[in-house]
C-alpha cells in the first residue's frame, strides 16, 4: 500500500507541473495527501564530559568511534558500545612511534576490532585497545587543503577501496585561474593497501562552475554518497545532486536540480578577488552540507545562506558587540534545513529538524544517524546519537 501511495503521490505531483493554470491546485491538492516525516527510532546516551566529534558508528558490532579535541593539536580517541559504555580510550598524537600524526579523513571502523586512519603518517590500522595493526605509507602525500573532521563527511567503502573528497591545492596556492575548474579532481579513490589515490571525478560541463565565472575557495566542496553502484555527489553551493557510475571511468548518469525554497547561494563573479567580501561569501552563501539516499529519497541538508540585505550587513564595520548580535540574530535566521527529495527532484518536505544536527547524517548498514544538538549555554556530562527513519503517513 505504501508503496502504491508514494507513486501515485509522483504520478500526481508530475501531472500538477504540467498543467496549464492549474498547478497551485494541485500542489495544495498535495498537501492534505502523503508527506514523508523524520522521525526518531532509537538513541544513545554516552557519558561523556567535553566536546565529542563522532567518526564512525557500526551497528554489527555495537560501536561508536568518536574523539575528544582537547586543544589544537591533541585529541584522544574513545570507543563506546551501544549502552553508551566507553570502553577503550587512548591517543594517537604526539610523539608516539605509532602516531597518524594529523587526520585527513575522520576514522572509519573496519570491522568488530579495529579501525582506519587515514593520516599524514599514511593509512593506519589500529585495533580498539590502540595497537598499531598496519602502516601503509602514502604514494603522493600532500598536505590537505582541508579536511573536514565531520560526523557524516568521511571515507565511503567502495569494493576494496573508499571514496573521499579530493583535498589538493591548487599550484603556488593560486585560485585565479579560471582554468582550474575545467582540471581539478573533486573526488579521489584511496588504496588504503597500496598507499596510492587517484584523482575520479570531475565538474560536469552543466556545472555552475563551468560557467566561466570565478568562486570563491571551496565553495565547490563537494559532499557525497554512495549507493546501488552510484556515486551521489552535490558541489558546494550548487544545488543540484549529480549521479556518477561507480566504475571506470566513473561518467555522469544523471543530474537532478534541487528547487530549495530561499536558497541564496553565490552564483559566480566575472573577476577573481582577494577581498574579504570575495572569501567570506563562504560564510554567507548557501550551501549544502551532507546528502544521503535513504528509502528511495534524497535527504539533502543545507544552509540556506543570507539574503541580500544581510549579506551586505555582514560585511559592513561593526563593532564587538555588534558583530556578535548579529551573528546570533543571523544563526536564529537562518537554521540548517533538511530537504527530502525524490527521485526526480521534487522537494516534497523541507524543514528545521528536531534538535538534530542536519549536517551530521550517517547511512550504515541501512542504519541513519544524527547527533543531537549541542547547547552552547549549557555543558552536558553526555551525549546523543539518534537513530533516525522517515514515516510517510496521510496528512
């Protein structure tokens, strides 16, 4: 039945688009029809005093990875089972023989005793009391342009091998060359048996970014999954999510433009700047933040970016006080949004999810997961991990 009712709901949605004077009708018509919810399914509480980052959770064996940041250079590493028992906590910075030195991925479980760091040392294999399993060096090391240390943006398994962000610097740092959107690599396959990466994915020629216009640094950063031999990718600012083979030579299959309500992104200047005003659009222009396909939708998290009046604000001379009002007048303005989306592009529900950090969704073993906000006004002794669902009900 349910089954039945999302494809009528398709069918119906397809047909309102395609109507002449009528399309309002039908979209209100919708309304009162299906409309699939997040919903909560499960948590965990894990006792816990500090600022976890949560890396990895793998539902077969009942584990948690996260690590604790204590300053900028020195992080321990905590393991916890699903009754939120922290049960092996260790360190991997510093002046170890065994160190990874820094991450340039988030750690990624590898099975029910050990797990992967990828780091400046190489790719690391360690099991969960901290033992150093393997050391596999890396063929062409360079230091990231960025790595995001993210619940959510790490490395994807894909066969043998895993999926990750392409992190290289343009040459002597320089983003003025317009040429470079048509050379860089946005992903890359990591070998984590051989230490070497090569460079898969590139802009498409529909890309805003091969509009022949300038952006700004890392305003492509591209979020990504993987699923059914396809790789989901969404660059950035842009919203639109491109589907790729996931085989050589890994060619586009799809492109599905998202009409996210408000969206105010950055759409490219005609010359390259080194004006803050230029750099920091990165702080006010849209963007998205994680993609997952779940139960044959799209969950696409985003900020949704300032409009044009605060866009100016933001760069006008403020004082202390002032920019902190209105930094936190712009966060209450502006909550990172979750977009359900289906399979051709219709955002058929959008909203500021329930205490969860949008941008923290993580698909294992069929599982999703989001971590619970944090209260900045207040430190908790714990933490929370939600398992989360859709439920599409009659509305």
């Amino acid at each position: 039945m349910r089954s039945f009712y999302l494809l009528f709901f398709s069918s119906f949605l397809l047909f309102s688009c395609n109507s002449d004077g009528k399309s309002s009708k039908k979209v209100e018509e919708l309304k009162s029809f299906e409309i699939p919810e997040l919903v909560k399914l499960d948590s965990i509480k894990v006792d816990f005093l500090g600022n976890p980052n949560v890396h990895d959770i793998q539902p077969e064996s009942k584990t948690i990875l996260f690590v604790h940041n204590y300053s900028m250079f020195s992080e321990d590493i905590h393991l916890a089972d699903f009754e939120g028992l922290v049960f092996s906590s260790f360190s991997k910075t510093g002046d170890y023989p065994d160190t990874y030195s820094s991450l340039l991925s988030t750690l990624r479980i590898v099975d029910d005793n050990s797990f992967l760091a990828n780091g400046y040392n190489g790719f690391m294999t360690y099991n969960f009391d901290g033992r150093l399993i393997s050391q596999v060096n890396h063929i062409d090391f360079q230091v990231p342009n960025y790595s995001p240390l993210l619940m959510g943006h790490g490395m994807e398994k894909m066969g043998e091998k895993y999926v990750y962000i392409n992190q290289d610097s343009p040459e002597n740092n320089d983003y003025s060359n317009k040429n470079r959107y048509d050379e860089m690599y946005l992903l890359d396959l990591l070998d984590p048996a051989t230490g070497e990466r090569e460079g898969i994915i590139k802009f498409p020629k529909s890309s805003i970014f091969k509009s022949g216009k300038y952006f700004y640094r890392n305003a492509w950063d591209p979020v990504f999954h993987i699923e059914n031999k396809k790789i989901h990718v969404a660059f950035g600012l842009e919203p639109v999510i491109y589907t790729f083979d996931a085989s050589p030579p890994f060619e586009l299959d799809s492109a599905l433009p998202i009409d996210l309500k408000d969206y105010n992104y950055f759409k490219g200047a005609d010359e390259y700047s080194e004006e803050i005003s230029f750099f920091g659009l990165r702080f006010t222009s849209a963007m998205i933040l994680n993609i997952k396909k779940y139960q044959d939708f799209f969950l696409v998290a985003y900020f949704p970016g300032y409009d044009q009046l605060d866009t100016q604000t933001n760069f006008e001379n403020k004082s202390p006080e002032e920019s902190k009002l209105f930094y936190e007048r712009m966060k209450k303005k502006y909550p990172h949004r979750i977009a359900i989306v289906d399979s051709i592009g219709n955002v058929i529900n959008d909203f500021v999810p329930d205490n969860l950090e949008p941008s923290s969704m993580l698909l294992r073993d069929g599982q999703l997961w989001m971590m619970e906000k944090t209260d900045e006004e207040v430190e908790k002794d714990y933490f929370r991990l939600f398992r989360v669902g859709l439920k599409v009900e009659e509305n």
